[in-house]
C-alpha cells in the first residue's frame, strides 16, 4: 500500500553544492548564492531575479518528475520579479496574472505560487541555478510576508468574488503550504520566524477548517474537492501540530466527509457528478494523504470511486483512449474522450487500485518520454514551452514534483487493468446505483449485443448558481470491440434547450415543442420506474439477463418512454403530436454509414430518407443497427461538434414521428451491414434465378459478388465473380448449374464497362463557386453528382451537363466529386471528378456568409454560448459571460487578415465587446491563453490583448451604428486594426516578443449578443 512519504523528497541542502552548468549561479546570475540566513520580514526595494541561462543546463540533470517544472525554470524570474515592491501598501503580493489572472489582493489564491518560488529557492539539484539565489529568496520572503496578511482572524483565507471565508482558498493553502514547510525545515538560509508563523497561520487555518460551517454545512457538501484538498493538507501537517484535540477532530471530519461527499454510487460529490473534478481533482489530491493513521479510509474511497469510473470511461481500442460518459457531468460541458487519465498524481493510485492503471500513461511510454528530453536541448525542448507555462503558472504541478513518488503500470499491466473493466471484460450484468441525497439513479447494462447506460435525477442548485449540464436517460452505447458508438452530450452551453435552436441540442432523447417552447425529455429531469414483464420490480434485484424495463416521463407527462434491456436495446416513445427522437451517433473516418437499404449516407452534408426504416454504422466487421417501426422519416446531418479530438465525428440521427414511435438497437459480428436481401441472385436487371442465400457470416450471394462496385475492368469483375462462385461450389451452396446461371449473366453484363465519361468544367475552383460536370456515353439512364465539398448532391437524366455549387465555407485543399451513373441495362458506373478548392485571388481562404446553416455548422466549433446561424447572421446571443467563442474548424493563419461585420444587439455592460482571436495555438483556446485577441466596444474603442500579458494596445474612435467591419490584418509582429470603411488603423502595434506561427482564428464576445457577418480571412503567402 502506498503512503504519502515524506523521506523520499529532495530538500534543501545545507550547503551550497558545486553545479554541474559549467558556471557557477553567481556568474550566471550577477547575484550572490545565500550562504547567510535571509531577513524576515523584508521590507524595501527587492534586487530583480536575473532570467534563466538555458543554454547552459544539461536537461540529463532533470530526474523523472523533475523534466515537469523545466518550463516553470525559465519563468521563474518573470514570476518573482511580478512579487511587487513599489510601496508597502501590497508589498510582496504577486502580480504576475499568470495564475487566477484578474484577481486583485482580496484573493489569498493568486498567491499560491509562493510554493513555486520557495520549491526553486530551496531545492538543490545541478540544472536548478537559482538554489539559495539570494533575489529569489528576499523575493519569496516578501511574498510569504504578504500571503500571512492574507488570513482572516479566524484562520480562514479570502478567495475573489466576495468569497471572504472561502473553502476553496483555505483547503488549498492547507494543502499547497504544508508541502512548503516541507522544503524549507532544513535549510539554514530561511529564518524559523518564518516556518514558525507559516506553521501557526496553518494550524489556525486547520482549526477553522475543521470547525467552520463554510465546510461542514450545505455549500461544503456540494464541493468534495475544496473540501478534500483541506483535509489533505490537514493530513500533512498534524504530525507538526502535535495536538490530540486536532487530531481526533480531524479523524471526525475525516468520517463525516466520507460520508457527505461521496456518493453511495461512489462518485465525489461536486454539485453532483463532475468528472473533471472527480479525477483530476480530488483523485489527484487524495493521493497525497500523509497520514498513515487514516490512509485506509482514504484508500477505500478511492475503490469506490474507481468502481464507479469503470461505468464512466469506456475504452476505445482503436484510438487506444477512453470515450467519457459526459452526459452526466454537471459541471464540464464537452469533455467527452482523454486519450489519458491518469488517476492520482504522478499515477500513484495504480500502485494501491491495480485497475486505475488502465487510464493513464506506461512506464515504457513515461521513459522514452523522458529520454528524449534528456537528449534535447533548452532551446528546442523547453523554450518553447515556456510561453504556454507562463499563461496557467498552476502551482498544482510543483505540488506533484514535491511529492516524489510515482508509479505508471508497464504495458503489460496496463493492458491487465483494461481487461478488469466491467464495460469491457467478458460477461454481462445490470448495476443500478443510487444517490439518496441528490436523489439520482444510474442503470448500468451489459448484454451481448451492446453496453448501456441510463441517469435520472434533477439539476442541483449550488452556492455558484443552478447547474443544468446534465442530460438524463439514455447515456451511450458501447462495444468492446467497436467502442462508444452512441453518445449522448452535456449542456452545448449554458441554459437549457429552450434557450438555444433545437440544432444545437445533442443528447440522445425526444425533442418536441410544448406550448411553443421546444423541450427535450433529456433536460426535464425525467423520473423512472422498473419493471420485468410488465410487473414492478426493485432494480437492485434485476438479473444480468433480465429484460429490465426503464420507464421514464418529464413531471409534465409530455413524453412517455420505456426502454427495455432485452437481447436488444428497445425504445419505445409515445407523446402528442410530432416530435423527434435524437440519437448522436459517433463515426470514424473509415466507417460505413447507411441507410437500411444499402444506400450510404453522404459525408459532410446533411441528407433525409423518408421511406427508411433503419440505419447500420459499419466499424470493422461489426456493425450497429438501428431499426424502427411504422411511418417515420429520418435525418441525417453532420455536426462539427468535437469528439475525440478529431479522431471521431458527431453526426445526428433524428427519427421523426407523430404520436409514438419504437426503435431498437443492437451490435453483432456482420461482415456485409445492409446486405442485400433480395431473393433472387441479380446481375443488373437479369433475374438468374439462383436463391440468393445467405453463406452464414452475414453475407448473401448478392453481397459476394459486389456487382454494385465500381471495377476497373469487365474481366477483372468476370475474375472474381469466378473464384466467389467457385468457394461457393466447393462449400456446396451452390450447384455447377447454379454457377453456370449467374456466369452467364455477368458475361453479358455492362458491368466494368467504361460506358460513361465524366468531366467538369475546371480542375480547380473557389470555395461557394459552381461547377459544370458533363456525363457522356451510351446506355445512360441517370446519374447523380455528390460530394463532401458540394451544397447539396444533384441529378440529371440521361447524357449531359448539371451544375453543381461548392460549398462557401470550404477551406482550400483536395475534394472528390462522386458520379453514380445508372445503364439502362440496370447496371451502376462510379465514376469521380477530382477538384482542388484553392484560395481566392486576393488570398482569401476563408468566408462565410451565414447564408447556409449546414455550412457553417460544417466549418465552425462553437466553444461556448450561444452560436446559431439564423437570418443570415452568426449570432451569439448569450451576454452572462466574457469569452464566448467559435473557431473556423481546421483554418491555421500567421500572417494575413480578418474581417468580420459586427452588430450589436445587446449588452450587459459598458466594457461589452466582439472581436476575432488569432494566432491562437490551439483550437478554442481562451484568450487568456495563446494568441491575439481584438476587440471593438460599441463606443468605438479597440484593445489588443495578448495571452499571458494583457492589453497590448488601445485606439479610440467614433461610436458604432447599426453594422460596422472590423479588418485586423497581422504582419509578424506589427498588428493594424480598421474599423468600418476607414483606410487609417484605429490601431498599429508592434508587438516586442511576439506570437508567432500560425494559429486558428475565432470570433469571441464579452458580455454583449453579437451578430456576426462576411467572415473573410486571407493568407499572405
């Protein structure tokens, strides 16, 4: 069993050692090594911290975890010299905005890099040069002196917002300082007035933590983490406090929290359910637990959280990461697949809870990682690193280096863990979990044809506010070998569906409208009841073969569903009037999607089948089927919402119905998905009379002989045909006479014929232009033009031309236009018209016009609020927050322009604004994070603002009526920004150290609902 050690640590030394950089600190550095205890307090103007000498740290100094903070390294002195010293009103408070940025000094939080100056200052290791620096240390000193000042008389600490007693900020300082303390009890250079009022301030903070109703009353129990990281903390330090009150205090706490914060289902309380937090919070934190004496309760929460998460991330063999069951997650929207989850930090619960090695990273991984840093270079394997460390300096990730230990699973293990999950591991079963206190349900299933699970329960009010990302009912549907095939997403933003256009909406549910308001049953807190065979059931007794029956209804008794876990998945849905029934379905790029009758479905356009009864997603000879009953038409649209970081793609399955409506679903081995049942072997028109049987692997005689595809020859199809027919004879299905039939067909076949020629106009065109393609050639009966690149497919009868129009949001590259031609003879040619989209003349590579909803919802990813292409505009029309943005999908620009309309609709301040971000480094990054943002108010002012160090530049002009253009053209380092139809920038700037490279582009708002228009973004070469 594994236990927070304190003797495995790297302290401070008591002398200075000899570094092994070629040059000592006070060469490197102009300032003086420490030998010499340093004041405290510290008062006056404080020596700046030189920056770092990269160039002469040999990167195979850093050991294991140490690789981590080498980015931390070449901001150290950025982030000490941010410690301010102009006057002794906030002397020594940290200024840096690189940590909880736009927080004044009310907030005790912003100050937890203290332990990041104080790792540096005190740890000697050869690449750490500012061991004992003397600047660093005054510097930390003033920092540590101010952060005391911070406490409130009872013992807590403030946190921003008006959070004056907070949980939050105190449960972190117990935890992040008692580490601290840690570095600094053996270094001689730190004077003991300073641990010693260090040690008091946390023992007060302990007291009140334990004691305070902030914790230990309603709010505290929504938060497990906050609540957590304190108790960590406390389990680290009262060793130092020596007081058997505390102490058995503590043990109290310790229990009750179990308790309150974590679920009998086994997830951590955090408002409810919140994975991000539970696994990357309080897993995290929990493994930290210093306490010997209580580390067995500790260790039997985690068990039970690891049972429950076994439900929660579902494993993908091909991608080789974890799909999450994010419909359940009240607090992250959109976090639906890691490809790594490392469970504890550094991975340490996988040395006690063997399968939370199946999350995170190996050890064979961890050490070619680690090799290869050894074997670069600062300036190509940490400088450019440090940028992107500088904009979230998380204290959390020293927190882990201090800690020291790690344990990843070698690859064997890993695979071993993988193999306990429940989700994945032979064997079916019905789990029902329950919340008595959020008074929450959970069903989870296993049967042969699928994986499954469902939720019930009602939003929570928090002390933040009424969280409604949640969606109930059916959750996902998994199989070991395809993976999550179904998937049900959170809230797309904040508010529920009403709030937004239906389109938006994708959780796997109902979709009506009541009273004019458009409702979905996933959001309105449907509530269950059992059954077997029509008879009540309790669902902990369900069997794993028992066709349990979930039936479910909002409060308004709108919609009435029950799904039945039988052999197959069945859903039957009854309700008034017309309504939907939505399923997210996820695809791989090498899938086959298709209507139930062979037909596939186009790729990157929407497209309806009205008389279909089915569709069949085809993934590695596996196949889901989805199949329904009675007069239903179905949909199918793309969606550029993010899966799986791009590996996957959301595409909607909407079955509309009137009044009620079954569907079932099921996964099997199925070599041929939408076979073709016909009863008769045909080769074209030409019944041969043979029964078109099925060889036993899910394939019929039809199918093997692929007379549908295209070939490249009428030999090469006589070919196969032959040797199919021949395995056939020999299997003895089929008799020579049989064979002798359909030979004879095929001989006198077109098929592999070229028959038909097909040409476009032009090889190379601009995105939204048109297209003519020719179709010539005998025996032409009818063709159809598709492709992922066109507005919408189009046909045309017999020989001759049809005009095509490529979509306007395309981004220039490769497209494949598709011909299907049918002969008269009832034979089909494929034929393809390859195009290169290119950029305009002027270098435009990019527009939208808002004028097609499925082509913007194709080339956009809205990040947060509310984005929806309606009137001919992109609006963004949600004004609670500041940084609602969308990105152009897959568009990286460095140099070049942006221009956009901007309308004002609304505001809800006066410093409201829209903008464009660019140079973004990844797609949807905040803007406090990469890149550039430009923003205009609708008093006319303009602000460039750079991640990680604020507004960069300002201009002001004429207020804004009704429309205006904003244009940022980006020139290296030099950014110019118009406003309307003016040819003067409002705005040059030049930015010293600039981003550079090419990045997305994206529209933001704050704080104000914005019509956006003419997107149009050019590329110098």
């Amino acid at each position: 069993m594994f236990f927070h050690s304190r003797a495995g640590r790297v302290v401070a030394a008591a002398v200075v050692a000899a570094l092994a950089l070629g040059s000592q600190p006070s060469v490197a550095f102009g300032n003086e090594p420490a030998d010499a205890m340093l004041p405290w307090p510290v008062s006056g103007p404080l020596p700046e911290v030189a920056p770092i000498q990269g160039s002469s740290i040999d990167l195979a100094a850093f050991d294991g975890l140490e690789q981590d903070v080498a980015p931390y390294l070449g901001n150290v002195a950025r982030l000490a010299n941010s410690v301010h010293d102009d006057n002794p009103t906030n002397y020594g408070f940290i200024t840096c905005g690189c940590w909880r940025p736009g927080q004044g000094t009310n907030d005790a939080r912003v100050m937890e890099n203290v332990l990041t100056l104080g790792y540096f200052y005190a740890t000697d290791r050869p690449w750490n040069a500012y061991f004992h620096d003397e600047a660093l240390g005054l510097r930390f000193n003033a920092a540590v002196q101010f952060l005391l000042t911070r406490q409130n008389a009872d013992g807590s600490f403030p946190q921003g917002g008006g959070d004056l007693e907070s949980r939050a900020a105190t449960g972190f300082a117990l935890e992040l300082y008692a580490e601290l303390l840690d570095l600094l009890e053996t270094d001689p250079t730190i004077d003991p007035r300073l641990t010693d009022q260090l040690t008091a301030a946390l023992k007060r903070a302990a007291g009140w933590f334990l004691e305070d109703v902030e914790v230990w009353g309603p709010r505290g129990d929504q938060f497990a983490n906050q609540v957590a990281s304190g108790l960590v903390g406390i389990s680290n330090l009262v060793h130092r406090f020596d007081d058997p009150t505390l102490r058995a205090r503590f043990e109290e706490r310790l229990t009750e929290h179990r308790a309150t914060s974590q679920s009998e289902a086994g997830f951590y309380r955090d408002g409810t359910v919140a994975h991000r937090y539970s696994l990357e919070v309080e897993s995290e934190d929990l493994v930290g637990w210093g306490d010997p004496a209580t580390r067995g309760v500790i260790d039997q929460m985690q068990t039970a959280y690891m049972d429950w998460a076994q439900y929660q991330l579902l494993y993908d063999q091909e991608l080789d990461g974890f799909f999450i069951n994010t419909a359940t997650d009240s607090r992250h929207r959109g976090w639906n697949y890691a490809d790594q989850i490392p469970i504890g930090a550094n991975h340490l619960w996988s040395g006690v809870i063997p399968q939370a090695g199946a999350y995170g990273r190996t050890a064979e991984v961890v050490a070619e990682e680690r090799a290869t840093f050894a074997a670069g270079t600062w300036d190509s394997t940490v400088a450019p690193k440090i940028a992107a460390a500088w904009s979230y300096m998380d204290p959390a990730l020293v927190r882990d280096v201090v800690l020291g230990a790690e344990n990843y699973p070698s690859a064997t293990e890993r695979l071993d863990a993988i193999a306990t999950l429940r989700p994945y591991a032979p064997g079916n079963y019905t789990d029902y979990r329950a919340d008595s206190l959020l008074g929450q349900e959970f069903v989870f299933a296993k049967r042969d044809t699928y994986v499954t699970a469902l939720s019930f329960g009602k939003h929570v009010n928090t002390q933040y506010g009424f969280w409604d990302n949640q969606r109930f009912g059916l959750n996902y549907l998994y199989d070991p070998e395809m993976g999550v095939v179904i998937q049900s997403q959170n809230a797309p933003a904040i508010g529920g569906p009403r709030t937004r256009p239906a389109a938006s909406e994708l959780s796997w549910g109902t979709g009506r409208v009541v009273g004019g308001v458009f409702r979905m049953d996933s959001y309105d807190q449907p509530e269950p009841s059992y059954s077997i065979a029509g008879a009540p059931t309790d669902p902990d007794d369900a069997g794993a073969t028992d066709a349990l029956e979930v039936s479910y209804a909002p409060a308004d008794g709108t919609v009435i569903k029950k799904v039945t876990l039988g052999e197959e998945l069945s859903v039957a849905v009854s309700t008034f009037g017309a309504f939907f029934e939505r399923i997210p379905l996820i695809v791989g790029e090498s899938d086959e999607l298709l209507w139930d009758n062979g037909n596939p479905v186009p790729d990157g356009t929407s497209t309806s089948a009205p008389t279909a009864h089915g569709v069949i997603l085809h993934r590695d000879g596996r196949s889901l089927e989805i199949t329904w009953d009675g007069d239903a038409s179905a949909t199918i649209r793309p969606t550029s919402f993010p899966v799986a970081g791009g590996q996957r793609t959301l595409q909607v399955l909407d079955i509309n119905a009137t009044g009620a409506l079954k569907y079932s679903l099921r996964i099997l081995d199925d070599r041929c998905p939408a076979s073709n049942t016909a009863g008769q072997v045909v080769i074209g028109k030409t019944d041969t009379g043979v029964a078109n049987i099925d060889d036993g692997t899910g394939c019929t005689i039809n199918d093997l002989l692929r007379a549908d595809e295209q070939w490249p020859s009428h030999d090469d199809f006589v070919s196969h045909v032959t040797a199919v027919l021949n395995s056939l004879v020999q299997q003895a299905m089929l008799t020579g006479k049989d064979k002798s039939r359909i030979v004879r067909a095929v001989a006198q076949s077109d098929i592999g014929k070229d028959r038909v020629t097909v040409t476009g106009t032009s090889q190379s065109v601009t995105a939204g232009s048109d297209l003519v393609v020719r179709v010539s050639g005998t025996r032409v009966s009818a063709s159809t033009v598709s492709g992922p690149c066109l507005v919408e497919p189009a046909s045309l009868q017999g020989a001759g031309e049809v005009t095509v129009t490529v979509r306007e949001t395309l981004l220039p590259g490769e497209c494949t236009l598709a011909v299907r031609t049918e002969l008269t003879a009832g034979t089909v040619e494929q034929d393809q018209v390859p195009l290169a989209i290119v950029a305009a003349a002027d270098g435009t590579v990019f527009r939208d016009s808002f004028s097609s909803p499925p082509a913007t919802e194709a080339a956009w990813t809205s990040v947060d609020g509310v984005w929806s292409a309606t009137e001919g505009v992109f609006r963004q029309s949600d004004t609670t927050r500041t940084g609602w943005r969308s990105v152009v999908d897959g568009l990286r620009v460095a140099d070049g322009s942006v221009e956009v309309d901007v309308t004002f609709r609304s505001t809800a301040t006066s410093t409201a604004f829209a903008g464009v971000q660019l140079r973004t480094a990844n797609a949807g990054d905040a803007y406090t994070t990469s890149g550039y943002l430009v923003y205009v108010r609708q008093n006319g002012s303009v602000d460039v603002y750079r991640a990680g160090q604020g507004v960069i530049a300002s201009g002001t002009g004429s207020a804004l009526s009704g429309t205006t253009t904003l244009r940022v053209e980006a020139d290296g380092a030099t950014l110019r920004v118009f406003v309307g139809t003016s040819s003067v920038p409002r705005v040059t700037v030049t930015d010293p150290n600039p981003v550079t490279g090419a990045g997305f582009v994206q529209l933001i708002t704050g704080r104000a609902a914005v019509d956006f228009d003419n997107v149009r973004v050019r590329q110098d070469d």
